[in-house]
C-alpha cells in the first residue's frame, strides 16, 4: 500500500482497498435492510389472509341461517320434483333445485349426497336405517340416500340421512 500506483502497473490497486473498505458497510446496511423488508413484507401478506379469512369466517356466520333456509327450499324442491305429475313439472323443479344449490354452494354451503358404497360418516350422516349384509366388505357402508345434508364451512349443520349396511356373522341372507 506504500507504493504508489503507478509502480505496481495497476492504477486501481491504489484506490480498491479505500473504496471496498468505504462501500462494505454499506452493501451490509443495504442487505440487513433488504431482509428487515422482505420480513416485514411477509407479515403484512400473513395479516392480510388472516384478516380475510376472518372476514370469511363472519360473512359464513351471518348467512348461514339464509343458507339452512335455502337448504330446505332445496328439500323441497327436489322432493316435489321426484312426485311431479309430469315430465315438464319434473324438468322445473328439478331446475328450480339446481339453482337453489348454486346459491347454497355461493354462500358457503355444501350438499352431502354420499354415493352407495362410500363409507359411512357419523360426522356428516345419520343411520336412518340398517340393512343387512352378507358381505363384510360392505359393513358400515351406505346403502342409499334418504334425504342429503349440509354442512358450512367444514361444519354439518344437517346430517345425510341414510341407510346403512351392516354385516353380522351369525345372518345368512
């Protein structure tokens, strides 16, 4: 560093240490603020979800006795639609209970119709029946439908009714 520039050949030899020393700090400053930032950044996105599902949350809440209302304007929709008189009143009602579903599901709601076979869930449905079964594949299964539930926002507000198979060993069918 004693020397002076010219005499090593490289003109900027000189001036780095000076300079690199003076723009150190700097670069860290600029580093440490970038990640003081980017976290910053990062809690401000973390609230503002908070704060939407929250608003989510209280809209669900304040809809749902319009969407258990809804529900049962679906029941009965589709229970005049299955003891229509006509295929043209059928076609109507079975619409009418379509676009009735669409609000429910608009508003949070969600329709539980389990298919035959699929397991049975006492946190969604109600046994209104049992029948019995020779299979024991097809134990705590459900046989048909009675009547679909609802549940919001991850909720049964309504159970499924349905028919439940059951296996006992000692029955031959």
């Amino acid at each position: 560093m004693t020397e002076p520039a010219a005499a090593t050949g490289n003109p900027d030899a000189a001036s780095e240490p000076a300079g690199a020393a003076s723009t150190r700090p700097l670069a860290e400053r600029i580093d440490d603020l970038t990640r003081v930032i980017a976290r910053q950044a990062a809690t401000l996105e973390r609230l503002t979800d908070e704060a939407k599902a929250r608003a989510q949350r209280e809209r669900l809440g304040a809809d749902l006795p319009l969407v258990v209302e809804l529900f049962a304007l679906y029941s009965d929709a589709r229970a005049l639609a299955g003891t229509a008189g006509s295929g043209a009143e059928r076609t109507a009602f079975e619409t009418f209970a379509a676009r009735v579903e669409r609000l429910l599901i608009g508003r949070g709601g969600q329709i539980v119709s389990p298919a035959p076979g699929s397991a049975f869930d006492a946190l969604t449905m109600e046994a209104a029946d049992v029948t019995a079964s020779a299979d024991p594949a097809a134990d705590r299964t459900v046989d048909a439908v009675v009547e679909p539930g609802l549940t919001v926002a991850d909720r049964s507000v309504r159970p499924a009714r349905v028919v439940v198979r059951r296996h006992r060993p000692g029955e031959q069918d």
